[in-house]
C-alpha cells in the first residue's frame, strides 16, 4: 500500500492559536490562506528519535522542521527582528545534507531550519 503522497497538516496545541499562527505568517513568512498553505515539493524527513534525545529539548515531544532556500539570509533577518537563532558546528558536519539552524516559536516550540544541499 502507497497511498500516501506526503503531510497533509501538522496539528499542535498552542495557548493563544491566532497569536502564534501570527507569528509563524509574520515572522517567518509561512504563506497560511484560508488554514492551507500551498508549499513547494521537495524532500519531507519523517524520523521518530530515540525518547532520551538531546537533539531537542525533553521537554518537548516534536520538532518542526521548515525547508528554506537561502539559510544565510533567513538567520539574518530573522535575527533583525529580534528572534534569537541557535546554529552548531555539529549540525552541520554532513554538507551533503545540507544547513541546519534552530528558533524557537513565542511559546518555547523548536523549529529547525534546514537548507537542503543543492543537488548537482
């Protein structure tokens, strides 16, 4: 059976819903119309981690990960609006994947931001 074609939403809790999805559209710029957000095709990383990760935080039992074109640009915008942005050496160890940096949403939410390698 392959009948899934990828995510189809991501569902969350969120202590002021309007006010956090307000932040996702102002702040980082995801395109919401009408609840649907019309992305563009590209790779999905589906991975359950181990329960004891430190890859984020314990108290957290998601990490949302957003695909970006240009990582550089992204962290410096981000970071003229004030958003803190986490980057690690070991994060990006493996540039065949490609670039990785961490925020956290206005409710302590991890996101990864991650600029896939470009394919030669």
């Amino acid at each position: 059976m392959k009948n899934i074609t990828g995510i189809g939403g991501f569902f969350f809790r969120s202590k002021d819903p309007k006010a956090l999805k307000g932040w996702y559209i102002n702040v980082l710029g995801v395109d919401v119309q009408e609840m649907v957000w019309q992305q563009q095709a590209g790779p999905t990383v589906f991975e359950p981690f181990k329960q004891d990760t430190d890859y984020f935080k314990a108290d957290k039992q998601w990490m949302l990960n957003f695909r970006v074109s240009d990582l550089k640009q992204l962290i410096a915008e981000l970071q003229e609006k004030g958003i803190e942005v986490e980057t690690r050496d070991e994060w990006n160890t493996m540039p065949e994947i490609g670039a990785f940096a961490r925020v956290h949403d206005p409710e302590g939410n991890p996101i990864e931001l991650w600029e896939p390698a470009k394919q030669s």
